[in-house]
C-alpha cells in the first residue's frame, strides 16, 4: 500500500471476521519507525482446520524530483516563476 505525501504515520488495521467465531490477529511490525512496515493479518477458522494469512505492506511516498524555474521577466513588484514536482 502505497501511502500518501501527506501521511504522518501508518494507518492502523482493523480485521473483522464474518463468522465470529473465527480468530483473528492483526500484528503490525516495524512500524515503530514512521512510514514503513507491515500489517500481518491471520484469520483461523472457528474449528481450527484452515488458517490464511495476508500481509498489507506500507510504502513511504518519495519526491523523485523537483524542478525550479526562475522568473521568466524583471519585476519590481513580485517574482514569476513556476515549480513543478517530478
């Protein structure tokens, strides 16, 4: 899962089983650290007799670039100028 720019921490994951009396755990590892990790989901059916697990990994956004550009004429008043994202 790729997180947005604005992302300030990993979003916390909730499992709910449609059967409840199914087990499930949701543990979420190296998280600790900012924008990475991982949420490792388990769900074991209610007799115990099949078990899945599914891992949700967390992806920091990443600026590949950033291009200025000066002002494309003099001004006395305010500069002009753009800045696009790569």
């Amino acid at each position: 899962m790729n997180l947005p720019v604005s992302a300030k921490s990993n979003p916390k994951v909730q499992v709910f089983a449609k059967d409840t009396a199914a087990k499930v755990t949701v543990e979420q590892k190296n998280c600790e650290n900012g924008l990475v990790g991982k949420a490792v989901i388990t769900i074991i059916s209610a007799d115990g007799a099949r078990a899945k697990t599914v891992t949700v990994n967390f992806n920091a956004a990443t600026l590949n670039g950033l291009k200025l550009s000066g002002p494309t004429r003099p001004s006395t008043n305010s500069m002009s100028g753009s800045i696009s994202m790569v």
